[in-house]
C-alpha cells in the first residue's frame, strides 16, 4: 500500500513538474515575441508645438483613388494636450482638433503651393507605332 501512495505521489509531482516547464517556456516565448515587436516599432518623435504635420484622410478608403495621397496638409500645430490631442491650423486659419495618431511630421519636400509647369509634347519623340 505504501508503494502505491507513493508512486500516485510521484506522478503528481511529474504532472506538476510538466506543467511548469510549460509554462515556463510560454513565458519564454511571449518575452522573445514582445522584443521581435517592440524591436520593429517605429520610433515616434512627440509632436511639439509650431511643427508641420500632415493629416490622414480616411475618407479615401471609401473612395480609393490609385495615385491620391492619403495625407493633407501641412498644418502648423497649435497646441498639443495630454493622452494625444493635437490642435491643428490649416493656411485658411481654421483651427480643429485630431488624435496624434493621425499626423505624421511634414518634412517640406512637395509644397502643393507651388507653381507647376506643364510638360510640353515633343511631336518627335513621340513614335508612329511601326516596328
């Protein structure tokens, strides 16, 4: 009868021993997925007053368009609240606040202010289409 509790003991404390090596190496997972993650993050850089952003439009997704950009602007911010709000004026001075998720730093390489000139067509570049 002895050997009986005795081996029932044993076997509880494999089954436990089983159980914590699994947990343990759960754990070591989860802590090896959270680095590869933390580690492939962007670093932001905080939104401070005076910087140019650009604004998302989500209104694109309803209407998608090949070659618009899903981004307008530039705004100049405003003020920057807690917990991520962000006031926001456009070129008109209409002044509105957004999430700080939905700005990106403008960094001034396209300015839509600018003038554009039209490409001219070249009547001898152009091919006649014999081959």
């Amino acid at each position: 009868m002895d050997l009986q509790k005795s081996g029932q003991n044993r076997l509880g404390q494999l089954t436990e021993l089983e159980e914590l090596r699994a947990y343990a190496n759960s754990s070591i997972c989860k802590d090896r997925t959270k680095k590869y993650h933390d580690s492939r993050l962007k670093k932001l850089r905080k939104i401070q007053e005076r910087d140019k952003v650009l604004l998302y439009n989500s209104h694109l997704r309803l209407f998608p368009g090949k070659l618009k950009s899903r981004w307008t602007g530039p705004y100049q911010v405003v003020r920057v609240y807690p917990y991520g709000a962000v006031d926001i004026i456009d070129k008109d001075g209409s002044e509105f606040k957004v999430n700080s998720h939905s700005l990106k730093l403008y960094e001034g390489i396209f300015d839509h202010d600018e003038e554009t000139l039209p490409l001219e067509s070249d009547a001898h570049s152009v091919s006649s289409g014999s081959a």
